[in-house]
C-alpha cells in the first residue's frame, strides 16, 4: 500500500505537495496550548502553518488565532478552536 500526505507539518519532512518539517510556534491561549503563533495576534513570530493548507480546501469555522478572530485567506493547519 501507499500514503499520500499533503500540506501538512512533519517532523522529519515527507514528500508531498506542501508539506515541510518547521516547528509550528504553537502558543497557549483561551481555549487551549495549541494555537499558532501569528503576528497579527499580538505574537513576536509568525507560524508557518499559518495560511499553509491547500488553497482549494473550505475554510474552517475556527481560529487558530489567541485573539480568537476567525480564520481567514487560506485555510491554516492545525486544529481551529470553537469561537467565542
């Protein structure tokens, strides 16, 4: 059998379109420890899961932002908290 993975985040790296291997800044916020480092939050560091999803995909009702804004442009990757 065969595995085909796409724009995601992997440690170690997998061949793929999209995928890279970064560490994804991930940030404690209100709802939990894994939302993405975004300047446009307030964070130093923008992550790079930040608007990396494929381009085609639906957009998520979510945020992946501390702010707790909705997630917009291209879809992010990681999980997308319930808004407030």
């Amino acid at each position: 059998s065969s595995l085909s993975i796409t724009y995601c985040d992997i440690k170690g790296g997998w061949s793929g379109t999209g995928n890279f291997d970064a560490d994804p800044l991930f940030v404690a916020g209100p709802g939990g420890d894994y939302y993405l480092s975004q300047i446009a939050a307030g964070q130093a560091q923008e992550s790079p899961c930040a608007n990396a999803g494929d381009p085609a995909s639906t957009m998520i009702d979510g945020t992946t932002r501390t702010d707790e804004i909705q997630d917009d442009g291209v879809v992010d990757l990681g999980y997308h908290y319930p808004l407030p």
